[in-house]
C-alpha cells in the first residue's frame, strides 16, 4: 500500500514493502509474511523484492542483510537542526537536536505527572536522535537542552476496533477497521490572533472507512446551513459541511487536519463571457464555501451546460444543434452553503 503520509507531506509516491496494523486488504496471499525480515545472528540473509505491473512486466532486486548489533555513535549523520524537530515513524516518535554540549544531554519526558530521562539512542557531534516507543508511553511533552516540545498526543486509537474519543473540546468516533494503522492522536484547540477558533487534529493519515468529528467550539456561532465546518489548506478552505445539534457541530472528514467554523454569506459571483443564439458562455466562482451546483434554462426549458471546475468556465451544450437559444434565459449557481446569484438575460 502507497504510503500516504509521504505522499501528503512531501508529493513522493512510496509503497510500503510491509502490512500496517490494520491492512485487511486480501493480495498478499503470495507474500512470505507481514514484511517483517527476522535476521539470525549466525548468518546473512538474501533479500529479493519483485515489482509486477498490470501485464506482467517484472523488475527486482537483491541484497543482503547482517545482524549487526546496534552502536550508540555513528560517523555518517546530517547535520541536526539547532531546534528540537519530532516526527512519528510507525510506532516510534523520532526527535532529532544538535547537541548542546560536549556531554550526552538526556532527554527529560514528561506524561500524566511523571518525569524520566531518556539518553540518545544514537548521536555524534552534530546531532542527536531519542526514539520513544509510543505502545509504552504517549508523553505530553519531552524537554533537550534548553528547548522543549509539547507533542499534543492525546491517544492510542487501535486500527482493529471501534473506539471513542471524547475531550472538552472535540468527540471523535473511529468505526470498526476504519484505520489502515494504529493512530496516534494529537490533537490542539487555540484561538488564533484573528479570534477565529482552530481545531487542529494530525498526524497524516487515511481511512477505509469514515470517521465522525464533533467540534464543540468556545464561540458562540449562528447554527444555519451558512455556518459550517471548512479544512484550512495552507492560504485556501475547502468545505467539509457538518450538522448542528446543541451547540455542537458534526461532520466526516476522508482525512485530519486543521479545522475551522466559517460563515459563508457571500453568494457566488457570475461573470458573462458572452451570450448569443449559438451559445453562452459564463464564469463562475464563489469566495468561501465553493460551487455547489447550478442550473441553466431558456424559457423555461432547461439547457444543458458543461462546467469545468478548474477554470471555472461554464458552457452551454446544445443537444440540437439546429435549435437556438433564443429568449429568456436563466442561470441560478449556488454555493455549498446555500447562497444562490441569478442573471438573467433577453437573447435575440
């Protein structure tokens, strides 16, 4: 299976060699186990990985591999950042400093009001790495020299079952085989500078089936259709939509991120490009919510139009070429959050 945080993080496409917790997927009857490679202490070990595309074209390669036992200082390392960075590889939370003295400084972790040191799982003398085994500890924060990382892990959401989150601030419900891989949870809620209200929930990951999000947001916010849950995407939203119900709002994301409560107001904008007895043509955009849908009408008969989303083009299709469009014509385009433009227009 793709991996589908490398390719949300960094565009790359990689195939996992390995079944993930929670991969119920039912083609690998002809793979020699999960992935795992067992190395014997006594021996090298010769590894094959075969490629088959659709019509049975192959590639593979081979190396070996030897048990060798881990060593604490390594030569070949990149240069670490000067601030303390954290990343989560499967079950483990890998957290790379440049140290900050000639000294092994161990690293202090904090969870649920107990405190233990953690040395250097391997290092030279330009960085640092601590790898913390998640399955034992989810610590709140974990402090290296003078730098500290608060690392917002909430929980151990298992792939193989149900399970139920439930804070002040944000429920969540996993379905039964709703997750590929054991999840992780972090999770954040702040009020920004702008006074809008974020969510914030990661890391990367997808679902085979959906999950259930309900915001309980410290704002107070009118519960119409207009007022709905949108997905931060660098400058841009994108809609996700959600029902309101005591104050609450729920809604089904396909993946986490950073979540916000926007009120879209503004109905769509429509722009004539030109309008004849041939054709017309339109652009169409909206500012928040997006284009939900929209329909188009000469004299009250309804007439098909292409829309292509990408440029915003929006083009009549005549089903008879030798029927013109002549009269009154109507186009209505509403958004996702209801707010609905008209033109209108007398074509001779």
């Amino acid at each position: 299976v793709m991996d589908f945080k490398k390719l949300q993080t960094d565009g790359n496409r990689f195939y996992r060699l390995y079944k993930e917790d929670g991969n119920n997927l039912n083609f690998y009857s002809q793979s020699p186990g999960s992935g795992k490679i067992k190395i014997p202490e006594a021996r090298e070990s010769n590894v094959k990985i075969i490629m088959k595309d659709h019509h049975g074209n192959t590639s593979y390669v081979r190396f070996r591999l030897r048990h060798s036992e881990p060593v604490k200082d390594l030569i070949l390392l990149d240069v670490a950042k000067p601030e303390l960075t954290a990343e989560t590889e499967d079950n483990t939370l890998v957290l790379s400093i440049k140290p900050c003295s000639e000294d092994i400084q161990n690293a202090l972790l904090y969870s649920k009001g107990t405190t233990f040191e953690m040395e250097p799982a391997y290092q030279n003398d330009l960085k640092s790495v601590y790898l913390i085994d998640l399955r034992k500890t989810l610590p709140d924060s974990i402090q290296v020299c003078d730098q500290t990382y608060v690392t917002n892990l909430k929980a151990l959401i298992p792939s193989g079952q149900e399970y139920k989150y439930y804070s002040d601030r944000i429920d969540i419900h996993f379905p039964d085989k709703a997750l590929y891989d054991t999840l992780y949870l972090k999770f954040r809620h702040q009020l920004r500078t702008d006074s809008m209200e974020s969510f914030v929930l990661g890391p990367v990951a997808a679902f085979s089936r959906g999950i259930n999000i309900t915001l309980k947001p410290l704002k107070s916010y009118t519960k119409d259709n207009r007022t709905a849950v949108y997905r931060k995407r660098g400058r841009s939203f994108s809609y996700e939509g959600g029902e309101w119900s005591g104050g609450k709002i729920s809604f089904s994301p396909r993946e986490l991120g950073e979540f916000m409560i926007l009120t879209d107001s503004v109905p769509p904008t429509i722009t004539r490009i030109y309008t004849n007895n041939q054709a017309v043509r339109f652009k169409i955009s909206d500012n928040l919510s997006g284009i939900d849908r929209y329909e188009a009408n000469i004299n009250g008969k309804w007439l098909l139009m292409y829309y292509d989303a990408k440029s915003g083009a929006l083009v009549s299709e005549r089903q008879n070429p030798a029927e013109l469009i002549r009269g009154d014509f109507e186009l209505t385009v509403t958004d996702k959050a209801g707010n609905k433009k008209t033109y209108t227009q007398r074509i001779l």
